[in-house]
C-alpha cells in the first residue's frame, strides 16, 4: 500500500484514505441512501438510543445536515470494517500522507 485517495466521497468531508479495493468501491458507489438507512440502525444501536427518535432528528435538521449523516453512517461501516476487522477489501482505511512509507501490512487471522 503506497498510495492514497483523497475525496469527499467517503464521508462527505475531504479525507485521505489507503487505496485498496473497499476504497475504490466507495468511490464508484458514491452516496447511497438506502444503504445509510440501514446502516443508521447500526449506529442508533451503538449509541443506546430509539432508531427512529435518531432518524426523525437527522431530517429535522435540514436537508444538508441529512445528506451529510447519510455519508457519515456509510463511511462509519466501512471505517469499521477496515479499523477493527483489518479488512481493506471491503472497508475503507483512512490514513494520512505518511501512508506511502508503510512497508509491511501484517495480516491478522480472521476468525
């Protein structure tokens, strides 16, 4: 891995990540609501409180904000899935500049 992406395509903020195949995906896959919908219930879930107090609030606060949270809870998953399960096939890796002087990239095993 000795290359990154940068682009708000992510989480809705400009943001650098590891180009890997969960990064390229994201890319092309671009906003999708529906899969923000449901990936809210994860978040909702997390945080302890009623799905649908939390889905009520996000559109409440405008059409920006909404569309915003809805890029976040998309990054949230695949941020998750790359952090915490070392997948970067199928999450997104965000990283810094420094990435490009990475050298080895251990893999744990998945259970």
């Amino acid at each position: 891995m000795h290359d990154t992406i940068y682009s708000r395509r992510f989480d809705g903020q400009p943001c650098r990540v590891v180009r890997s195949p969960g990064a390229s995906l994201a890319i092309r896959r671009g906003l999708d609501l529906k899969r923000a919908l449901f990936n809210s219930r994860d978040i909702a879930a997390m945080l302890g409180a009623p799905w649908l107090k939390l889905a009520v609030g996000v559109v409440a606060s405008g059409w920006s904000n909404t569309i915003q949270l809805a890029h976040l809870a998309n990054a949230f998953k695949a941020f998750k899935i790359a952090t915490q399960q070392g997948d970067v096939d199928r999450g997104v890796l965000p990283l810094g500049q420094v990435t490009g002087l990475i050298h080895d990239t251990p893999r744990w095993p998945t259970s």
